[in-house]
C-alpha cells in the first residue's frame, strides 16, 4: 500500500451512488492517494468502500471510520480481509469507538470504556477465523485517536492513527507517542475564504456536529481550551485552531505543520464558504480547491 501525503476525507453519503462513482475517479485522476469515509446514519461504510474500489483502480479507500459497535469482529475482520484481497491491497481499515450519541442515542448499544472497548474488540478480530483466500499482504488497521491513551493503543495494537478535528499542535504530540514506523493519518478540515467572518461562518457550520460531543471537548481541553471555548458555536480561537481558512497559501501552511509536525498523510476535507453543508448536514466538497492542491502530493 502506497498511502501518499494527502488525501480527500468526504461523506460520499451527500452524492448518489453514480455521482459517487464520478467523485471518487476525479480525486483519482487529480493524484490523491486516498480517500476517506465517514459512517454515521447513512451507508454501511464497507459497502460503500467496496462500491468505490469498484469504481476506481489505484485509489486507497478508507473508513474513516467504521463504527465497531455496528459490526462483530468477526465480520469486521472478514469484510477488512475480502475487500484488501478484492481490491488488490487498496483497503485501508479505520476503527473508532464512535461517541454515546450515535452508540447509544441512535444504534440503543450500552457505551463501554473506549480503550477498553478498542483493546477487546482489536484482540477479537485478531482470532477471528477467516477462510476465504487472504489478501497477498496483509493490511492495515488505523484508530480513530485523540487521547494518549488511545494512541497508545494505537500504537501497540494496530498500525496507527486517524485523529479528527485536530491541530498541528496535536499531531506533534500524537507523534510523540506512536514513536516512529506508525501510520499518523490527519483529517484536516479547510476552508477557502480570506474573509474572516464568512470563513468562520462556514466553519462553524461544518464544525456544529461535534462542537457538543464529550470526545471531542476532551481533547480540546486537553489541548488547552476552555469550556468558554465551545459556546456560541466555538470561540474564533478554537474555530481557528481546528479549521484552516484564508487563501491557499494559509491552507497549505496549516497542511505542511502537520507533515512537519510528523503527520504522514493528512486528510483533506474541504468546506466551501458559499455552501458549508449539504442537505443531509455533512460538508459540501470544494473539487475546485482540492483539484489546485492535489499538486501538492506529486
């Protein structure tokens, strides 16, 4: 698996599944390396990955990431092995615990310990049985992490991160713990405007999902931010902390922190400033911008 420095994270769950297709073969043929998929109250996220592999033909596709409440291990294990092995080695398998407001609001499953939760249901994929013809490599496990906790795991049970909503500050200290040799892979979320009222307008738009979920307002705490902080839609300190805006000259600063910071693939997920969401509430993708930035993983 050749995993590049950039690629596209983006809820395919706004576009059909023809016009699906035709995104993910533009973010192909633009030369990213990857593209990631959230699961939430749409799509079962492997079919969705499987339907993509599809539909392209070297592009790495990646949950990012799949709910391990919503899947056994057993059949986690099995749907991350028969599409590694179908796609020829373009299936890159994220995890994550989720958050009680899905877990437990929505799905009606009790909400254990996360890193308890991961470390148990990661050793039962493990001895999960598999026969069906394995992949030629095996492949690869990264962990929807923000705590040092969880990228512990991370780096101990499986081959890296995939932090979400995340500063370059973040990315250093995730790099710190994982050491090197583990997968850091970080979304990244950027906006193109240089106004700063519409830019963050736009941003706290995408970014209302989250501003309330304890997961998230942890690890802003922990990353210095105040309960203050996440009021009236997130403080313009917050706002900018998390979200690049302004032209692409700052949206490319932001990306090289966190390569400098030891990221080594970040996940692009753009917001346009005229329309941040879409009508089933996840970021509408900018392909203007992400076609002009694509040239930055050649």
């Amino acid at each position: 698996m050749k995993l590049g420095k950039l690629g596209v994270w983006n809820a395919f769950d706004e576009f059909t599944a023809a016009a699906g297709a035709n995104m993910a073969r533009r973010i192909e043929q633009w030369g990213y390396s990857a593209i990631w998929l959230p699961e939430a109250l749409g799509r079962d996220v492997i079919a969705q990955s499987a339907w993509l592999l599809a539909n392209t033909s070297a592009l790495i596709v990646a949950p990012g990431i799949a709910n391990i409440y919503g899947r056994d291990p057993m059949m986690m294990h099995a749907g991350q092995l028969g599409l590694a092995e179908q796609s020829g080695g373009r299936f890159l398998l994220g995890l994550g615990v989720s958050h009680p407001r899905i877990v437990s609001d929505v799905r009606g499953h009790d909400f254990g310990k996360p890193v308890e939760t991961m470390r148990r249901y990661l050793g039962a994929m493990k001895t999960s049985p598999y026969l069906a013809p394995a992949p030629a490599i095996a492949p690869r496990t990264v962990i929807a992490a923000l705590g040092p906790k969880m990228l512990a795991l991370s780096r101990d049970d499986a081959d890296g991160a995939h932090p979400y909503n995340v500063s370059p500050a973040h990315t250093a200290m995730a790099r710190g713990i994982l050491g090197p040799g583990k997968l850091l892979c970080v979304e990244q979320k950027v906006v193109l405007e240089t106004d700063p009222d519409r830019a963050r307008d736009a941003a706290r738009q995408a970014l209302r999902f989250y501003i309330g979920i304890s997961t998230y307002q942890n690890n802003w705490l922990r990353m210095g931010f105040t309960a203050a902080d996440f009021e009236n839609g997130g403080s313009d300190r917050l706002i900018d902390d998390t979200i690049a805006w302004g032209d692409e000259a700052a949206i490319i600063q932001r990306i090289e922190q966190h390569w400098e910071a030891g990221a080594d693939h970040v996940c692009l997920q753009t917001i346009r400033a005229d329309r941040p969401v879409g009508e089933r509430g996840f970021a509408c993708i900018d392909e203007k911008l992400l076609a002009s930035l694509a040239r930055l993983n050649r």
